[in-house]
C-alpha cells in the first residue's frame, strides 16, 4: 500500500539523515528464492553492540546481488551498518558508507 511506502521513505530518509554508524558482524547469509532484475535476494544476518547502551542486537537485512562476487557479505566478516536511532533493528547497508 501507499501507506507502507511512505513509512518506509520516511524510515530510510531519517537512517540516512541521523543514523548512527557501526560495526556489524554477519552470522549468517541465506539464499532466498526470490529473483529482481536478474538479481538473486540474500538474507544477511547480522550482530552488533549498541553504542548507547552496549547491548547486542540481533536484525537482518536483504541483499540484491551475488554474494559470491562480494568480499563483504561473508559469514563472520564485519561490516559497516547505519542504525535507526528510533528502532535499533531497523538498519541500512551499503556496500560502501
């Protein structure tokens, strides 16, 4: 729904704006069986350690692409997330931050 897009603008505008940057460490990344624009769709799961509080939040994030040409997205590698300041397991990857 338009209501669900608008949200989500709106989530990803205040990560980009206010996000807190940190390290994450992938612990898992699964195939899914979904496929965009001849892209295959990866579940990256991943820990960090929130820098307010130190707690360790547990939150996972899709991934466009083909891990296998991605030196990032590798089980227990660590990589740089931005966190939603409101809502620690909203988060937002990029290859390069």
């Amino acid at each position: 729904s338009i209501l669900f897009f608008i949200q989500a603008q709106k989530n990803y505008n205040r990560i980009i704006k206010k996000g807190l940057k940190v390290k994450a460490h992938i612990v898992e990344v699964k195939r899914t069986l979904l496929i965009v624009n001849h892209l295959p769709e990866y579940i990256v799961e991943v820990f960090y350690n929130h820098p307010n509080d130190n707690k360790k939040v547990y939150t996972e994030f899709e991934y466009f692409g083909d891990v296998n040409k991605n030196t990032y997205l590798k089980k227990g590698k660590e990589i740089d997330i931005l966190i939603d300041p409101q809502n620690p397991e909203n988060i937002y990857f990029k290859n390069v931050i």
